[in-house]
C-alpha cells in the first residue's frame, strides 16, 4: 500500500464518528465488519482468523460493545465473557469506579511529563507494597505483563550477578526475547534462538528442581533466579502442588538466588486470594503482575520487589527506565482495582464462586465422562481437560453457538479455561453451567462417545 494522506484523513475523521455514536445503522454495522475482517487480513495478521474459527467460522464476531461479565457483537448479540481476555477482567468489564478513576484523570492530564514526580505513581507503588506478601517494598511499573517478567529478571541478574534462569515445563511468561527463555514451548522459542540463559524442570518436581540447583552451583553456574507461576495458566491451569513453592523458597535461600512468581493471570484476587501464592504461605523476591492490575479498562503491569532486589537499581535509576508505564492514566485504573477488589471482597468471592463452578463441572464430568476428563484450578482461574484437541475445540464452538465465549491456553490445546470477571454472578454461572451441558451432550453425540 502506497502512502495516502488524503484516505488516511478520510479514514480516521469517519472512524471517530463512529466511535462517538451509541448505537450502529444496519448499512454501518455491515461496512464495518466488512472492513475490519478485510484490515486484518491485510494489515494486522491472517493467520489469527484462523487461529480464531472455533468460535467464528465465517469471520463476523466483531466486539463492540460491553459491561459486567458480558459483551456484544456489532450486530449487538450478547455473549457471556467466561474466557475474561485471559485473566484481565477482575473488576468486570468496565466497572463504574475504574471507569470514572480514568475519566477524572483524563480530564486533568493524559500523560506526565517523564521528568518531574507523578503523584499517582507513587501512590500505586505504595499500594503495591501494601497488598503483596512478604517484603516486597518497591516497585517498576510496565504497560505489560511481559515487560513486568523482564523487569525481574533484570533486578534479579542485578542483584546476584548472575545470567541463569531456572523455569518450570509449561511455563508461560511472555514473548519477549527475555522472558521467552522461561517460556517452555518449542514453537514459540525456536526462531528465535539463542535465547537467554534458561533451564526447564517438570512443574511440581521439588527433586529435579533441587538437583538442577545443585549442580549449577557445583559447576560455577550459577543460578540468578527460579522464576514460577504459582498457577500455571497457558500450561493448562495446573496448581503447584503442597510444599512445591516452599520448597523452591528453601533452594533459593540456600543457593543465593532470587525467587520470581509470575502472578500475571493469577494475581490481583483470582485465585481466591489477593495473590495465589498466598495459599502456600510462600513470598518471591520478586513478582510480576499484569492482566488484572488495571481493571480491564487500561493496560498496565508492575515488577514488584524487596529492598535486596533494588539495591543496585538505586545507586544508577537509569538501568532500567520506560516512556509509557506508570502513567497516570493507567495508575488511575489500578488504583481504583485495588480499591474495588478490597471494597466488594472480590477475592472472596472468587474462591466461592470457584468453588461453586468447579462442582458444576465434577457434575457434567460424571454425565459426559468419555468426553470430559478432569476440572482443576482455584477461584476464578479453572480448567477443563477433555479426551482430544479435536473434543475441547469443538466444545469452544459448540458454546460460542450458544453465546459463550471460551478458549483454551496456547500450551495445552485440550484444555479450556474459565477466567470470568471475580463480579460475574451466579445466575449466570448456572447459564454457562447448562450451556456447558448442551455442548457436551451434542460434542458426545458428533464423536459417537
């Protein structure tokens, strides 16, 4: 495409009426899906489309509009959110308070000047340092989890002076070139080797992580940071089992390496605690965040950690610096996050409606059980595994036709997962609940289970 300012004025100056219309003409809402699918195809990505038919073979859910657990197509079909953009939705979609939070500060200032104090900053900082267990005190904030996974491994390299990093198989923490080391899919780091220095031991293995540990010390290789998610969640949603966190605390003491979670989908209340590593009694070093932390409204992660990890970020603030995270913007979102979460006890009520769900779910296994195999997780942040790829993909469409929007993880294809906003009800739990069962049963019935 050749440069066109003249369209590109056009194009735009049509864009934003549309923007600021409530509602969509029949003739506008076909233009625009129309264009959207034609755009992404050839501006964005083609290959996404068809990652993305299980839920739409023929290209036309196009989201425009949402709100609480639930949003609508362009043609304004209502769809039940229980995917939750994979973990962000903690507060809802666009919860009233998050929502004015980031109204008021647009309305004052949009973005600080990068070189004189934001205010809201620090009040994040401080509020990190209040909600997170352990000692973490300080706090780097990024406009994503991946950047908030490379902001501890940076802290960690600075704190240890070391360049190893120990992951977990089915590890996911990002795709930027640092943070893909410690994600453990082939298909993900092979272009793009050599990564950093990583290793991969089996998730729950206390032995094969202690082993690793102790040979890399034995050999002058040692290890800078063990770096976990308390819950895997592109791994399948699989909970570190009792004494795994702990026991990886204990290496890291021994040996002088950093301890990193990765609470990027399973942080900020969704796993029935503000943060799930809280229900082994476990503190990181470091810890990051991402997702949830902005509510679903704005973007924004952090790198939270102790004082040990800030020692040598301190003496030079310059090794590590952002243009955008941290502005006031996004500050705005996840302070009025933490507030609602508090406020309405929404981890609480992630563990109870968890727990409500997963019965559910043990129920339709005991009907369907050549097709459905097993429900885990904690709170809000549940899988399902079924017999095959072919049985869970067709599950995912088969509820899409019945206005569920599910997906499953990129590591484990035979695997859903359920992540609705921490507000969702229980009404509408029951109705996924029974379109689960429709699924299932016309799943059971096209594969002759």
């Amino acid at each position: 495409m050749r440069q066109d300012l003249e369209e590109a004025r056009r194009t735009s100056a049509r864009v934003l009426e549309l923007i600021a219309k409530k509602t969509l003409g029949e003739p506008e809402r076909r233009r625009v899906t129309r264009e959207a699918i034609g755009y992404w195809k050839e501006h964005v990505n083609a290959g996404f489309l068809k990652y993305r038919k299980s839920v739409s073979t023929d290209y036309t859910a196009v989201e425009w509009s949402d709100g609480g657990a639930s949003f609508k197509d362009i043609n304004g079909k209502e769809f039940l959110d229980m995917l939750g953009g994979f973990g962000i939705y903690v507060t809802g979609h666009r919860h009233p308070k998050v929502l004015k939070a980031v109204t008021d500060q647009l309305s004052r200032q949009a973005i600080h000047s990068q070189e004189l104090i934001d205010p809201l900053r620090t009040y994040l900082a401080r509020l990190l340092a209040a909600i997170t267990p352990g000692d973490l005190q300080f706090a780097f904030l990024t406009n994503s989890g991946t950047e908030s996974v490379e902001g501890c491994l940076k802290m960690a390299m600075l704190t240890t002076g070391r360049r190893r990093f120990i992951g977990a198989i089915g590890g996911f923490h990002g795709k930027s070139l640092g943070s893909l080391g410690g994600t453990s899919k082939a298909v993900f780091r092979e272009p793009f080797l050599p990564l950093l220095n990583w290793s991969h031991v089996p998730f729950g293995d206390k032995d094969a992580l202690k082993t690793l540990m102790e040979s890399a010390d034995f050999s002058g290789d040692r290890v800078a940071a063990v770096v976990l998610e308390p819950i895997q969640g592109e791994g399948g949603i699989n909970v570190a089992p009792p004494g795994y966190l702990a026991a990886a605390r204990e290496l890291c003491d021994k040996y002088g390496a950093m301890l990193v979670f990765d609470e990027i989908q399973s942080g900020m209340g969704r796993s029935g605690k503000m943060f799930a590593c809280e229900h082994d009694g476990v503190a990181p070093d470091l810890m990051a965040l991402g997702k949830g932390l902005g509510g679903g409204v704005m973007p924004i992660g952090a790198c939270v950690g102790t004082k040990k990890t800030w020692e040598r970020y301190i003496d030079n603030p310059f090794l590590h610096t952002t243009t955008f995270g941290g502005n006031p913007v996004c500050c705005a979102a996840a302070i009025a996050t933490i507030n609602v979460l508090l406020e309405e006890g929404l981890p609480k009520q992630a563990g109870e409606k968890g727990a409500y769900l997963l019965k559910g779910l043990r129920r339709a296994i005991k009907r369907w059980p050549k097709a459905m195999l097993v429900a885990r997780g904690r709170g809000l942040m549940l899988g399902m595994e079924f017999v095959s790829h072919e049985v869970g993909y067709a599950v995912a469409k088969e509820l899409f036709g019945r206005q569920i929007l599910i997906s499953g993880t990129y590591i484990n294809a035979r695997t859903l997962r359920l992540e609705p906003a921490l507000t969702i009800s229980y009404p509408e739990l029951d109705r996924f609940l029974a379109a689960l069962d429709g699924a299932l049963k016309a799943v059971s019935k096209k594969f002759r289970l």
